[in-house]
C-alpha cells in the first residue's frame, strides 16, 4: 500500500501499552486492600460515621488512580499526551458538574418554601 | 499604511511560501483507534458523572420509603465487588498471553472474565429483584429511581461488555490474532477496566455512603 515498506512497518506497529504481569499483580493486590478496607471500616463501624466517610472516599480516589495506573496503562506519554489531555477536561467538566448540582439543588431544597399539603416531602432533610 | 507582518512578508516576498505540514501523513487502519476509544470511555464518564450527580440530590428523598440503611447487604456488594475485581485481573491476564502471542490462551482467560462478569450481572440481578419483591422498585422514592438508574446504567455496560467478549472470542477462534483483533483485546480491555473503575464509585458512593448516611 506504502511506497516505503520502512515507514509503512513503523506505522502498522500500533501504539499499545505493554502490560506486565508485575502491572496487574501489584493493581490486583492494591485493589484489594483498597477495597477490604473501607468495607471493613463501614461494616464494623470503628470510627465516627464522618471519619469513616472521609476515609473511604480517600481510598475510592486512590483506587481509582490505581486501577489507572496499573490496569489502564495510564502514562503522561501515552497516544502523545492526548489520553491523559482528554483525562484531565474530563475531570474537569465532572468536578464542576458534580459540585455545581450540588450546590445548586442544595441551596434550591433549603430555600424552598415548606409545602403543608404533602407532608411526605419534608421527610427527607429531618428526622422527627 | 501596512500593518507590520505586511511588510515582512513583502520582505520575503521573492521567496516561496513554505507550509510546514504539507505532506501528507500515513494513516493506516485503526491507528488513532485506541485515543478514539478512551475519548468514547470519557465521555461515558460523563454519563455516569450525570448519574452520579442524580443520585447525589435524590439519594436523600425516600419519601417516606426505605433508606439504604434498609435495603443494602454490604455482604453482597462485597462480594459483587470481589467478582468484578477477579474479572479485571483475569483480563489482564487474556492481555498478557495477547502478547506472547497465545491465542488459546487469550480465549481462555476471556472466558473466565465472562463468568466473573456474568456472576457480578447475577448476583446484581438478585439484588434487583430482591428490592422490587419487597417494594423497594424505582417507582417508590426518587432514591430508589437514581438508584436504580445508576446501578442499572453500568449493569447494563456490563452487559454489552460480554457480549462483546463473546463476539470477541468468535473472532479470535475465526481469524486468530491479527492486527485488528489485538486492536479489538484492548479496546474492550480498557472499556472492562473502566467499568472498574466507574463501580468503585458505585460501592463507595452508593452503597457504603448510603450505609453511613
């Protein structure tokens, strides 16, 4: 198809990651204890219900960033930068979509005028 | 009256102009593939991230119904979790005989990976099921409707996620490992592990939060 059989070999090795059985070994072993652990913590309760909450959304991002880390193939370099590019908007637009919903329906649910005819609906924020 | 590039180019006007990306590049098949795939896997982040952001406002209104506290087995997801994490490393392991070039050894493993994967799709089932027996349906608490919408959503990618690996599987045995079809491992290699990932948000957020709540 080339007139450069050089250049069209080049091209046709396709860029992929190279796994390692080390990789996968040591995401695996991480993983697990990553996910023992806040299950532990919320099933026996050792610590306060906001430490606990804290502590295993750390272990969920650490988690994440393992599993991109090791079974992904996630590097700075990868496809020329452009993965880890579309990454870091991608993160950006959820942050942003996560916390402005958030914020949003917050402030709408706590300033919204209290309805007597469905007593139902005011369930939700207090408990009698 | 010229503006300033103006008479710089009428200073190098005599000598020809010179584009620097002239030529045009090879483009063999399937080379951008992989950063179209993993451009597709983000924006399917921005799906969950939609639904994620759902269930953030609704989680809390159970009009009067069950909260999770009532409804969640940890014991269960824990062991959901577990099948999904086995499902992970038995890919990695169908991508590592990808590059020792075994093909018998790559269906083997993504057929292990399909069991693992068709017992979280089980277990998850039984859950659902579970919930809509006692009254707990999407239709009773807009909780248990973002609930059911997220958790459902990625059991739904889970889904397609085997029957690609059953397709894939067909196409190993059909043409063996051919440029596309490592192309094809990977690709559905990263959409598995993505699943992963997008679950470890789903039992952190969902199901030990809603716990804690």
């Amino acid at each position: 198809m080339s007139a450069d059989p050089h250049a069209a070999h080049d091209h046709n090795e396709i860029e992929m990651p190279h796994a390692s059985m080390r990789d996968y070994v040591v995401g695996f072993v991480l993983s697990v204890i990553l996910t023992a652990i806040p299950f532990w913590l919320v099933m026996t309760m050792p610590l306060s219900a906001g430490a606990t909450g804290a502590i295993i959304m750390g272990f969920a991002v650490v988690q994440i960033v393992v599993h991109m880390v090791f079974f992904l193939h996630m590097t700075p370099k990868a496809e020329g930068g452009w993965s880890l590019t579309s990454l870091v908007f991608t993160i950006i637009v959820v942050v942003i979509m996560l916390a402005g919903s958030l914020w949003v329906m917050h402030h709408l649910n706590t300033n919204m005028m209290p309805m007597p005819h469905e007593p139902t609906s005011q369930v939700t924020g207090q408990v009698p | 009256m010229s503006v300033p590039t103006m008479t710089a180019n009428a200073l190098t006007a005599d000598e020809p102009v010179q584009f620097y990306d002239l030529d045009e590049h090879a483009h063999p098949e399937g080379h951008s593939t992989m950063l179209g795939f993993w451009i597709y896997l983000m924006s399917d982040c921005l799906i969950f991230a939609i639904l994620f952001a759902c269930y953030a406002v609704l989680g809390g209104s159970y009009a009067a119904g069950p909260s999770p506290k009532d409804l969640f087995d940890l014991k269960l997801i824990a062991l959901n979790t577990a099948m999904l994490l086995f499902s992970s490393i038995t890919y990695g392991f169908a991508v590592l005989q990808m590059q020792q070039g075994k093909v018998k050894g790559v269906q083997l493993w993504l057929a292990v990976t399909a069991l693992f994967g068709l017992a979280f799709l089980g277990i998850e089932l039984y859950e659902f099921h579970h919930l809509i027996e006692i009254g707990a349906g999407p239709q009773r608490s807009a909780f248990l409707s973002s609930f059911f919408t997220l958790v459902g959503t990625h059991g739904l990618h889970v889904t397609f996620g085997i029957v690609w690996l059953v397709t894939l599987m067909f196409q190993l045995s059909k043409h063996g490992l051919i440029a596309a079809n490592k192309r094809r491992v990977m690709c559905l290699s990263m959409f598995w592990h993505f699943l992963d990932v997008v679950w470890i948000g789903v039992f952190t957020f969902v199901y030990l939060m809603g716990v804690l709540r």
